[in-house]
C-alpha cells in the first residue's frame, strides 16, 4: 500500500499491545484522554503525505527507488546533502503545519540508516539483508517506528556484568535456530507506545564480555513479552487555558519492558559484534543528533517569537537592554539554524550513505543544550512575572471580575488586553509550565548528554592538525 | 493578647473578603481545595510561635521592647546585626521546621521598617505616628500581613501619566477630613488572601506631577472595594505522588483590586511626597531582598541536596564531571549563604533602624537569580531523565508492572528502588514540574528584576573610590 | 604590470610618505627595525602571487575578466558563494604558508566591494565609474590598500556638530571644480603605513546636517597633508625566544591624520549622501567581519594547538577535566570554522555582487569576540603557570645552570626539555605576552564591538516570523 | 632588633646568593636593573613599619606577645576573626599607601601558621618547638621570607616514584644525626630572591611510600646548593610610558633549585609524616588564599577605577550598555571584598589559632579567578580600542606631531588630552601589556588552581545536610 492514511495508521494501534499509564492499562490507545494526543500527533504526519496540497504531498512522499511507487520520504536512505536537506525540512514543515512533531519515522530511520552504515563495516551479508528487508517492509506497510536506546543502567558507576542482576542492560538470554530471547528495559523511548514496529539499538559500546548485550533488531509493539509503561501528558486543552484552534500536540514517552521477548534471526541487525557496538550507537547519535536540531529550530522560534510578542504588547520594544536580549535570543535561535544547515551541507560519506557532519551536528546540540537554560531565562524575563500568576480563561469569562481584568491587564494601546492574555498563556506554556520544565530536562538529556557530544567533538575535531600548527609556531621540528 | 493560635488566626480569614480563583468566587479559605494549603503554610507560623519546644518559642516570639508582653519576633524592629540575623534564623527555621515558609510578617515588617525610615527622614511626626500605632496593633493582635508593591503598569514605557487610562498604577482618587480614596491593582501579592492586613507602597519612584501615586498605607484585607484575585495552586498531594509525611506547602500569589477604597488618615504613611517615593521603594527593596535571599538558602540546599542524594542512588558519586557539578552546586549555595550573612553583619543605621547592607544583599540577590537556571541545569544533568519519565506512584503500587519497577528503576545497591523512586520525586518537584518553572520565574521577577539590582550595585559602590585609585595609578593630579 | 614582486611592492614604499614611530620620524619603512615586521609580512602577500608552486600561484592570481591578464586574486569582484569561499581559502592558505596575514588587498577590496554595492543603490553613474576605474588602477598596478574607516570621535556622546571642535569626525572643508578637501584623524588602521593607497569611509551612519561627514575616497600615502602616527610593535626575535625559523610577523596600526588633503573628484565614492552611509558602513562591516572571521580561523586553530602539545607535554591528555577543556576549546575554534563556511554559503546578491550572509558572519563575529577571552583562560589553564615564569633561551644557552634546566623543566618522557620549552614559548606569545592582550582588545573593539553585531544580528534576524509563529500558537488571529 | 629600616634590608641580600635572570648571574640585586624593582617593592614592607605615621607604624607593627617589644604584626599568629581582619587591612593598606605589594612576611606566616596547626595535630613537640623558635628567629631579626610550595612536577599523570628520574619532587635524599639533605626544584616562588629565608612546604599531598617527599623546613636564602632562576620583570619606568611618581612596582617568580642542600634538624617542620602532608598543604593554601584574596581586592579596584575613568574621559558614562558593563565590574569587586571580609569574620579555630574560614576564602579565591577575564574583558570593551593602538609618550613630546595628537585624541570635554592618555597608559598596564597577560596566567594558576579550589569546596561544604534535607522533602525514613 506504501502511503496509509492517519485513520489506517490509527486502527493499526488497536493490535493487543499491553500499555500502561498512571498505574491503569489503557485498552484503547486512540481514545484515551492522554495517549490520544500522542496518537493524533503521529497520526498527523500520515495525514501529511495525503495532503490534497501537491507541495507538501510531493515533500513528504517520494518515489520508490527501484518499484517508482510512492513512499514516505523519510524511508529513503540519505545520498547527499539534498536528501538531508530535505529531512531538515520535512521535520520543519511538520511542524508548522500540525502544531507538532510527528515523531516515528525520522527516528525509525535514524536507526535504521545507522543499522546500514554497521552492516556495511562488518561486512556481514545477513544482516545487511535483514536491514534492506525490514526497510522495504517498513515502506511497503508504511510504518510508525520507536528506537529503543538506552537502558535502565542500574548503577552508573558499574559495567553491566558487575550489576546487581545482568537486566539492567537489555541482553540475549537465550538463542536457537529460529531466533534469540531478550530481556530487559529500555527507558525514556519517544512515542513508543504510538509506535509499530520498536528498534532495538545497544545503550552504549561494549566491551569484550559484554557480547550478549551488543543486540540490535526490529520487532513489532505487540509481541508476546512487550510491555509500555508511559508517562503521563497533559490531556487535551482544559477551560483553564487560552489555547489555539488545533488539539494539544504531545509525544509521550514509555518505559519499554522486555520480558524474555522473542526476536527471529531475520529481524536481527547485530547479535555479538560488541567490536561494532560503539560504531552503532556513533551512528545513530549522529543521525538522530541531527534529527533533533532539525525540529530544535522551530521550537525555539516560537518560543523566541513568544519573546518579541511580549515585548511589544508590554511597550518594551524599544527598551535597550530588552533589545539586547532579543539580540541574544536571535542569536541563540540562528546559531542553531545555521549550524544544522551546515551539517546538512557537509555530511559524511560512509559508501554511498550520507551521514550529517558528525562535528557540526554535535556542536549544534551543544549550542542548542548548554544555552536552552539562558534562552529560557531571557524569554521569563521579557515576558514578566504576569507569566507566574496570570489569571486563568475562567477568571476571564466570569463576569464578576471581567471587567477588572480587561481594565487593569491591558499593556501597549495596540494590542487587546484579550491577546495580551493569550500570549501569555502561550508564553506559559513555553517557559512556565509542568510541559516546559519538562523540556529542560530533555533538553539535557534526549539525544544524549552534553558530556556525549563533547566526548564526540573531541573525537572528531582536528587535534593533531592543530598540534602540528603550533609545533610550526614553536619552532619544533617534526 | 499579643501571640495568635494557628485556629485563631484561620478563623480571622473567614471576615468576609471577597476572594476568587479559577474562575469561581471562595466562600471559605480555610477549606478550599487550593487556598487552604497557603492558609496552613501561613498557618504554621503562628503554630511555631506556641510551640511546647522553648527553644523553637523562644526564637519566634520576643519580648515587647516597651511591654515586656510576648511579640512575635518579627515584629522587634532591627536595631543591630544580631537583630537581623535573627530574622535569617527565624525565616530558615521555619522552613526546616515546617516545609514551607510561612510568608506574611516577615514582608509586612520589610514594609513597616521601610515606613519607619523614610517618616523618620521626612520628618512628618503624623506618619510616624501613624507607622508606631500600626506596628503596635499588628503586635497587640499578632497579625499577618502581606506587600502590596508591584503595580499592573500597563505599558510599561509610558509615565503613569501618559498611559491609556490613569488606573494602571494605584492611586489616590479623592481625599477630605476622614481620610483618602485610592484606586489601582497590585499584582503578584504573595501570600496576599491569607493576610488580615495589606500594606501598600507606591511600585518605584514618583516624580513631580505623580504626587497622587505616591501613596502608602495600611488596611484590612476585607475593606470594601478590595478583590483578590489569585492564581491557581497545586492543592493537596495526589495519589500518583511519593511525599513527605507532612502537607504540601505554597504560597498563593494574588491580584489585589482597589475600587475606590477609603483609607482613614491613621492608616496613611506616605500620601504625595513623591520626592520621598524612591527612599520607600528602596528601602523596602533592600528589606525585602534580604528576606529573599534569606529563605532562598534552605530552598537552594533542599534541591542542592537532591542532586548529592541522585548522585548517590545512581552510583556517580565519584564520577569526575559529577563532582564538578556538586563542586559547582556547593558554590552557589555557599556563595548565597555567605552574601546573606554578610549582610546581616555589616548593616547600615538609619537613625536607630538597622538597614541589611543593600550592597551585599543586593549582590546576594543577583548571584541567587542570575546563576539560578544554571543551577537548576545542573541538578538535572545529575538526576538523568528519570526526572521527565518517572512513572508515577500509582504504577508502581500496580501489581501487573510493581515487578518490573522494582527489577528495573534500582540504582546503586546501597538503595531501594523505592527510596530512589521517591528522590525522583522529590527531584521532580524542586526541578522538573509546574512548581519548579514557576519558581524560575519568580526568581527572575519577584524582589525585583535584576536590572533593579544592577541599578542598586552601581548606585551602591564606591566607584569614585576606584576613580581615584585608577587617577593615582595613572599620574593624574587631582 | 598586473603582478608585483615582494621586491617591487617594498620600493614602492620609499615614496616621500610621512610616518612616525616610538616619537621618531621614519625615513625608510623596509629598513626600519620595528616597521619592516609589518612591511615584510605584506609582503609576503606579493611572494605568494610570484610562487614557483603553480597550486599556490593560481589559488593568489586570477585571471581579469575582460582582458584575461594575471591579476591578484583578491581584485575579483565576488558573484557567488565560490568567490566568497576562495576569499576564505587565500586568507587561510596565506596564513598556513606565511606565517601572518599579508592584509591590505583583503580590507581594501572590502571597502570597495563595499563602494560598489552602494553606488549601485545610489544609481550615481559616476560613483560608479570611479569605482571601477580605481579597481582597474588597482588591479594594473598590484596595490596594497588600507581601509580607514574609524575616527578618532571625541567625546561618544555627542553628534560630530556638537564636539568641541568639528574635527572629531573627518569631513569636507572645501569643495572645487577639481576635487574636495578633507580634514580628520582615522584611528586604529592596521597596515596602513604599508599600504600604497588609502580607501577612507565613513566611520558610521551619519543623519541629516552632517553631510560633510558623509565622504569616501581613496587616495595615495604619500599624498600632502597625510601623516601616520604608528603604534609600536615588536620588532626582531631576540635571542630571549625560542621561535620558528621564519621571521616574526605582524601588522602595525596607525592613526592617519589628514591635513586639509585635497582629493580629486575622480577619486570620490561619495561626498553628501549621509541617507546612504549606513549601507556603506554596514555592507563594509558585512564584508570586513567576513575577511575577520576567514583569519581567525587559523589564528586559533593555532592557539589550540599550543593547549593540545602542552597537555601533552605535560603527561596531561588523559585527564578528565582536561579533555573536557579541549572539548571545549575545539568546540570554539570548529563552531567559528562552521559558520565562517556557512557564510559564503549563502549569500545574499545585490545585484550581481555576493555579500556574505549577515546575519551569520555577524554571529561568527560574535562567537569569536563573545567567548575568546574563556578560550584564552582556557590554554593559560591548560598550559600551566610556566606560561608566566618559564626561562628564557638565554638561560638555556648558559653552561652554569642549563643542566638544572634540562633537568628540572621535562615534563612527559615522550619528549625533549627543550622542545617543551619551545613549545612554552610559543603558547607565551599566544596567550602570555604583550601581543597576546592586544589581541584581547583587538578582538573586542577590531572590526566593530559585539554591540555593533548585536544591532546587526537583531536587524537581519527574522523576529516578525517568530512573532507570527507565538501569535499562532497563542490562537490570536492576525 | 625587631624592626629592621629597609636599608638594613637591603644590606642583607648582599650575602653571596646565586641568582640568574635573562641568562646572567646575578651580582647584586638591589642594583640589578630589573630585580631592584622586586627588591625595592619588598623594602616598602620595612618603611611601612618605620613610618613616621603612627597610624601607619601601629598598624604595621604590634608587641610581641611575651617580651612586649616591637615586631612586624604579620608574626603575630592569629587568635580571632579581629586578627584576621587587620592581616586583610595590612596587605590593603600597604598596596595603597606604596603601590605594591611588599609581599613576604605574608606568605611566611601563611607557611608558618600552617606549620604550627599541623604541628600540634601531629603531636610532635620537637617540630612545635622548630617552628616557635624559627618564629622568634624572624621575629627577632625582622626577616623577609618566600613559601617555596610547587614542584616542578615531571609528568603530571605519574606519582612522584613512576617518574624519568626521582627529584621533580623534592625529597630528602640523606640524613644524619646534623641534619637532612634535600634535592628537588621549586618553581613559580613569588619574590623568592628578595627573601632572607626560604620556607619549604610539600606541594600536595603525599602518599604511603612517599615519605621522603613529605618535607617541610626553613633554610637561609644563600645555603650551599641553592640556586634562584628568575622570570625577567619589566624594571624601571622608560620614557615611552606616562606613570605615576612612583617607581614601578613589582614581584619576581624564581625557580629555586636544591642541590643537595643540608637542613639542620632545628630547622625542620616535617620529616616522612605523610599522613600530615595533606593537612599542610591544605592549611597553607587556606591561609595563602586568605592573603590572596586580601590583595586581589584593591587589585581589582584600580582595575575597575580605570573602567569608570574611561568611560567619563569618552563621555560614555550614561550609556546604558556602558551602565551596565560598570556594575558587573563593580559586582565582580564588591563581591571578592564581601566574601574576603566574610572568610575573616567566621574563622575556624585549631586550637588557639583562627584559621580563615576555607570554604569562604577558597569561593572568594574561585569567584576572584573564574570571573577575571570577564572582568578584563569588560575592561577593555569600555576603554576602546585606543588601548592597543595609543601613541606613546615620546610621540605626544615630539613637537612634529604633538599638535594632532592633542587636537585628535581629546574624549569628553572636561578632561585635558593628556589626562586621557595618562589614564589610557594606566590601563594598558592593566589589561593590555606582558604584565596584564601575566597577571591573567597567575589568576589561572597562582594560590592553586580553580580545580583545587573546587576539590576543597566540595570537601567543606555540607553535602550531608543537603541530601538529608532532601530527604526528609522526600519522605524517605533515615
């Protein structure tokens, strides 16, 4: 079929998975006041390839390489900087025309493109076969995808034999001919629940002695021993907010438990070759790194825009030092944007893979992760302490104290002390609310920690180039 | 009778006040859902004044300098640096004691001793008069009170002349033998419903031409005219939370409406001496700002203290990056304690009130907001994702997944998985929920912005001592 | 002649010029002692056009695009990102090959990129016509050029018109058939005693009454009335260094003052077109931030390579908070290489000329001038206090103590004492010497100060689609 | 004698020491044309005790406890916070009243002091009596002193015995009933050839199997085998500077090397009691931070004083941007003296000697050198570019040119030219000379590293009561 529609996609979600959230199982995904949103927000990148408009139809549908049949255009395998281009793109215009992030198929690829790069370095004809099937598997259903990355850990300071029990890392426990047993958890996996198909990636590198924990494969939402343990979300829009005319878009995330999960061989991408675990998860870290910066863009531009908003219906404006601070949020957001672009622009060729700068994508989520704090800081300080104790819709439309919020909450003569009050509670849910301190924390901690990518810069900048330099300036003969 | 009961000062607040949250109007505090937990918060200060512990007794009641009857000490006017370090005490104790701060007389006698200052350097014997009958009445029926500083401003570069409409900084309206009427909104009052007295000054300095807003006064938090308006809290713990045995603790901040309200001259302290209007804003500020950072000590080593304890339960105790992290934690603490106490020890005399060193506490201030995100930032690069996934108490207490929390969510052995659980909690509130972004705000906004305490710094320094240092160092006869 | 010699280019220097140095006046710039560092470090820019390697010969040449004639590269007006890329190439192949940066045809032809862009929107035909023919002057002869764009300004806070005297500002004082006459200081203008031409702009946007300020030319260095008043630099090595086998170099600034100098008309780009001078003062800015980011790049990759050789040197590569500050100082040096590519990237077309993107070589300029002085701490971290007390190669050289030397001073046993010593020498120039702060300063205040790239960056930034971005999400119709 | 002139000084460097700078030896320092400038900067410590200003004489002198004669009040041991404070005032007076630093008496009594403190831990009353009678030794004799602390240390990654050879630690290599015989090499040791005598700690801590390394001693700066290797200083003032009256001031490192040096046993402190090394180092370096931070304050305020003074000589001083630059400066100063005088004021006793409190001195060390070149850079930014490129003082006296100079380079009206150049002069010293670099390298490195100061922060502060105040918010039982 190739291309199905958000209401195919939806049904599919209805297949027996085991789900649960706030301590209930959730029977139905697509009604449930909380996962429904994270459903519909998938659901909508489904509606997006049947667009009736041919320009975003065209973006996110593209041809079948061999067959010429349409598929999402996520599920062709980057070739040069044009198609990571294109995938910067997707991901931006998703964003701007559903409100959300249709989360699935850009992380599914992230994993699977890293899967190929892998087969390709080891050399090992099965799983590079596997990796092509299970693509063209994923195009032909048109498939929602999670990457299952990081483990539980247990005790940080500890490799995974020296644990308490071995499961804190998710490892093969048994194996035949058909086929391999895994068991373990995998933690903090994006939009797992509104997911397909869950691939299965190593946490880290391993080591010799750790061959049992170096698995990668592909394995559907419903298998016998797959359990989702969710977050909460917020729900739909209450009566309490001052809110846009489309649904709330959220992604939740799960705990995915492995119970003694069954995996046949010919959805295995890597079972042993802990020598090319630390490749793996490179890989991956670089393609979904850039992902990641790739949607950052539009986040934090509404989240600025939020900034020069409020500025202006404060009379702010001209203020110099407000100026200064726009200048600086416009700055953070245009750094970032410029350097996801060069990654784009300069991607790294492994066969006929292209994969985004591994240095310039790692910069950019460095930029993005160490100054979201201050940005943050910057949009609370324009914005005002009305951000902290704005009153609610509810207050407004009680005609008791209307008229004393419409007299006394009014900022510049331009604008309606209403829109004033929806932009702060747009702004609210920005940079003052449950949702945005959550995003702090993955600001921190999705897509890998600071410390990650600074250990990636590290390895992959010019060192020695810039040693032989200054040996040059010393004097020092080499 | 000098010193309250808890019981006695609840049933004050049922006086008839007009009062109203979400958009519904609040028949009894004391009850409601939301506001009784900043009633109890306050509540809990005069539990502490009647403590059966006389050390605890001792340190929250004093002796009446005049009477010898028992006061609360806050209302002990600070004559020396041992005065104002009691006040530090005082507030960090409750905290320890309590949970929460128990906010009302600490901001009411930052007002009053603000007052005393700027009558005495008036000298206009009625307003001192009117501030020494005040203090003894809050003394003599033990009352609490809250600030009414921060007026709503409207556009905020405009004069209060030149705004749309007068209204948007309080002012008096009309005036004859009995006293004045005013009309205005101050907003962001903490604490503001739970007080039985609003004290009122202007929100910064007036100049010639605004004599009319330059206004300070004292009144009964159910006068006619007066409306709160609050913002919404969190209300009583959940089920899906692990907690602390005690309640939750929150202050509720308020819009507070003055239609026309008439104020008796006895209760006036200020009322057109614009010239006058920046001392008050200044030595409140001062008073006020050494309250912050005062409480801002136990609140930053609380959420200090969850990142030592999620470093422990996740084994990374002695992981280099970490310990530069608490390193890093640990200083700010530290640096804030040490400001504060400093401030108390070095104070500046206004006759015979002794003023924090408005130097220092504004220093301190500045450190504890401009460094606070980083700070938060830090805290959650130790405490991990969890923070954002937990699962919730609910699931946990589930007996379908109870197993696999318990198998999966442990850390370092030396711990439960259910005392790491409810750290993550703990965690949770103090840096990933709605609570911990609205305290980023407030530490942004509330005590004033830190361009407010740049200003304060540069007026307070000794910059023409540097000047001459710097002429002397460069020849430069003077 | 289209192609000088080194050779060539220095006699041209002995043309009657008038400069002064150290309080001296200087009779021969090539054979002065301090004078000829900056003279043969230009020079140099000559050798690389005349290479006998035919690679480096055609990266500095070009060919005219009319006659096809060999001319310097950098007298090709720039159409598309290649010609911008090639720009960056010369200046950091001229750095890597010579050891310092040849200036003068960089800065000039960014002037005059400059000019051209701005009489094209002036629609002056004969602006136009000067220009080109200057470029084809230029071009024929092989000159170098100085941009002098800063004035020495008086007091900051006044418009030129209201200075003590109206000199602050250079400015037309007199106007005939022939020409006009100029009179003013430019201050801080690198290489200008050894350029052949001066290219005068104005220093900053100038509004209506001060059009005489609104004057650009170019004109000889030895024309009448010109005197340049030289900062000092350092002369020779001396035989305290440790230093490389070439000769140093180095730029040296000066102040030109022009004394009722007279300027032919057909040497005129503007003269009273004040509503143009901030295109022109802007479009140069976007140009010489372009030249300025293209030879930073190499100027801290070498500084970073004295960081990486010193921890080595000192057994140090391996530690933890080391690597994290080599992270750090990759991070910087690779996030300005990234944006510096990204601004010839994507250019921005007026007419038929490439002017650098703006926005983004204003934030690289900003990167850079924002987080050098951390990088500077960085390497002084890194590198040790040795920086500060390290002996000289005099002491080395003495029989009596170079065996304590050689003893003591070793650090890893992979290398020699002495190679560590020249290796602390050369990280002293970089980030402990005289030269090392003036590089502090110059990197705060040349090619404009960060609040000039503030005001850029907030001018070119997209802030409107920010807001309309908030405003949709805030549900406030437009 | 006791108080010794600074003649009597002086005479008594002429004692036969072996001294090298700039590859020469050395044959009398006080004539030396660079060491003379450390010499006499030393001397103004012993004209301060002799001044005719009994204000100044009793400050810099007190009674010796027991006999009631005159000594130098930095041998008096402090008792209390007041003895603390009045070492803070003394180094801060002595830097105002001479224009250095008349450093050595402070950093022997911090050896001195630390020696005593871990003498009376260790219980050995022969090193207690060493140590009283060395006291009395200087006290009597009135001596100038270096702390000899940091070794030159090899390959930082390797213990002292994995070394290329064993003496890049110094250690004891003999002994006998007389005494021991030392080898090693110290470095960075701030006035060391200026000193009578040369107090020796261990540089860290020192481990089982490192006994010989844990050696503490005094010992006579012309002691057979001791050789003083010095940095080159700048000496006298040239005619290219406008300076103050006063001759230059200034400190020269040395590296000491120990060639087999014999120590008596009546001058040793520690000999093989490793266990203790750890608790001398870190008494030292918190009494040393103490003294570090009391100098850094008036360091830092004519630093700032050169800010404040350019910006009214640019007639900048109520720009906004500029306002706020000049309260960061301002902020930066004010908090070093606030946690300086805090460390004073809430000492630790050992015993009866007050020990400053070292979690406040090593913030304030840490606040002093993690926030310095922001200070300078802000320095700069307000001074302009003209500090790198100003005219020197035989340009301004050439008759040639001084007209344009003192036409062009006028600022705001109110001050004369030459005033501005004076004060531009000034600040190059500070923040755009070699010295200025220097000074950027010690701030790194001098008193210890940022590291160390982390280390000994998060050793003292209460990390213990966080978490169980952490806890107990978590409801976890303890």
């Amino acid at each position: 079929m190739g291309i199905r529609t958000a209401e195919q996609y939806k049904a599919s979600l209805r297949d027996g998975r085991r789900v649960y959230i706030r301590g209930e199982k959730v029977e139905d995904l697509t009604t449930h006041p909380i996962l429904s949103v994270s459903v519909e927000t998938v659901a909508q990148g489904f509606a997006l390839s049947n667009s009736p408009d041919p320009e975003i139809r065209n973006l996110f549908t593209a041809f079948h390489p061999r067959t010429g049949e349409p598929v999402n255009r996520y599920f062709i395998t980057p070739r040069n900087s044009e198609d990571l281009a294109l995938r910067t793109k997707m991901i931006q215009r998703s964003i701007e025309l559903t409100g959300g992030l249709p989360f699935g198929k850009d992380i599914g690829t992230d994993c699977l493109n890293a899967a190929f790069v892998v087969a390709g370095q080891m050399g090992k004809k099965q799983y590079q076969e596997n990796a092509a099937n299970f693509l063209e598997f994923v195009r032909k259903h048109d498939l929602a995808m999670c990457g299952a990355v990081t483990c539980v850990k247990g005790d940080r300071a500890k490799e995974p034999a020296q644990q308490k029990h071995p499961d804190y890392y998710l490892h093969v426990v048994d194996r035949n001919q058909e086929g391999i047993v895994v068991k373990g958890a995998k933690i903090h996996i994006t939009s797992a629940p509104a997911a397909n198909e869950i691939i299965v990636l190593p946490t880290r590198q391993m080591r010799e002695g750790e061959a049992d924990y170096a698995v990668s494969f592909a394995i559907p939402a419903n298998t016998k021993g797959i359990t989702f343990i969710c977050r909460a979300g917020r729900g739909d829009w209450t009566p309490h907010e001052f809110h846009p005319g489309h649904p709330p878009r959220e992604l939740t995330e799960a705990m995915i438990v492995f119970d003694h999960v069954f995996v046949p061989w010919d959805r295995v991408f890597m079972c042993g070759e802990w020598q090319f675990s630390m490749l793996l998860a490179y890989t991956f870290a670089t393609f979904h790194r850039f992902t990641a910066i790739s949607y950052k863009v539009p986040a934090v531009e509404v989240m600025a825009g939020c900034a020069v908003a409020m500025a202006e219906y404060n009379g702010l404006e001209k203020v110099s030092h407000i100026r200064e601070k726009l200048a600086d949020i416009a700055g953070y957001v245009e750094t970032l944007r410029a350097l996801t672009n060069a990654a784009a622009k300069d991607p790294v060729m492994y066969g006929d893979i292209a994969v985004p700068n591994p240095l310039i994508a790692n910069m950019a989520k460095l930029h993005f992760a160490g100054r979201y704090h201050e940005f943050v800081r910057l949009i609370q300080d324009i914005c005002g302490g009305i951000l902290a104790t704005s009153p609610d819709r509810m207050d407004w439309e009680n005609p008791d104290i209307h008229g004393y919020l419409e007299h006394y909450l009014g900022g510049s003569a331009k604008y309606s002390t209403e829109d004033r009050l929806k932009m702060i509670h747009a702004a609210q849910r920005m940079v003052c609310s449950h949702e945005s301190s959550f995003h702090e924390v993955t600001t921190v901690h999705a897509e890998g920690s600071m410390a990650a990518q600074k250990m990636m810069i590290l390895f992959e900048a010019p060192l020695q180039r810039y040693k032989a330099m200054a040996q040059a300036a010393a004097g020092i003969k080499i």
